[in-house]
C-alpha cells in the first residue's frame, strides 16, 4: 500500500469512528491527491471550508473541541495564516484549561506551485509547547503518528509532501 492509501483508508476510518475533515475544495477533482475517501457514504464526515485561507483553523479547533477533527491545508504556506488558533488555543488548550483539543493539522508542501505555495513552513511549529509536529514520509510513519494522535488526543501537525503519496514503506 502507498502513503495516498494509508492516508485514505485512516481517514475512512476515522469518519466511520465519528471525526470529521475540515479544509478548502477537498471534494474537488483528485480529493486531495487522492488521501480523502471519496465514496458516498464518507461524505456526511467531510466539511468544505469557504476559500477565506485564514478561517480553516479557527473553525478545526472550534469542531476539534466537539470530535476529533482532520484539518487539510492544500498549501503548507497556509500553516502560517492559520498559526494563532493552532499555537494559542489547541496547543494550550490541556495545559491551560484541562480539555483534550485532538486536531491533526495535515498540511500539504509541494513544489513548482510559484512563489508562495511551495515547500516547507512546518517549522515555526517546532518546539511549540503542547504540539507535536512530524514529518511522515511512508504508510508506516503515517500510520504510526496517526495512531498516537488517536490515543494521545494531542493536536499534531503532520507535514507532508506531495512527492510522497506514492512512497511504500520499502521505498525508505
């Protein structure tokens, strides 16, 4: 199995166990590079967001507070225009006023997509109290993150890159 399909079929389930996904165009042709579960009977779980950029993370930790919550940002440069409501209230959200935020933040780099949308931004998350941030690059990283994130009830910024949803696990 490649990481598209690990990350598909871990979304499925987490639909069916009740979360939700929240992020911008997700329904759109490819459903993200394929790791959204397209099938009719998933589409009760997955909210698209209105293209305001900066929202998406305000409205994941609002519903995060609710159920477990996917947020997807299609470009990892969103990561910076969504910064406040991740660092100042999910991450805080246990140490400050003892309540699980559990959010795990996919969000997507790519390259060749111009000036803005390319490449890396994960690292202004590093070392943010409360937050963990990894970088899982085949099913079993992926697979394994996202298991924790289940038991942990953490918010998690999981960084991708679309250069490796046709990684398999022996590939690394």
């Amino acid at each position: 199995m490649i990481l598209s399909e690990t990350i598909r079929a871990m979304t499925a389930q987490h639909i069916k166990e009740g979360g939700i996904v929240i992020g911008q165009c997700l329904t759109a042709v490819g459903w993200v590079q394929n790791t959204v579960p397209s099938e009719p009977e998933y589409r009760h779980g997955i909210k698209e967001l209105p293209m305001t950029d900066i929202a998406g993370a305000g409205f994941a930790v609002g519903a995060a507070l609710l159920k477990p919550t996917i947020l997807i940002l299609r470009f990892q440069s969103f990561l910076w225009l969504n910064a406040s409501p991740i660092v100042n209230y999910a991450a805080k959200c246990r140490s400050v006023w003892g309540v699980d935020c559990p959010l795990f933040v996919r969000a997507i780099a790519s390259e060749g997509c111009g000036p803005i949308h390319s490449g890396y931004h994960d690292g202004i998350f590093d070392g943010v109290d409360g937050l963990l941030v990894s970088r899982p690059r085949t099913p079993r990283q992926f697979a394994k993150l996202f298991d924790l994130w289940n038991r942990e009830k953490n918010p998690v910024i999981c960084s991708e890159h679309r250069s490796d949803y046709n990684n398999e696990d022996r590939q690394l």
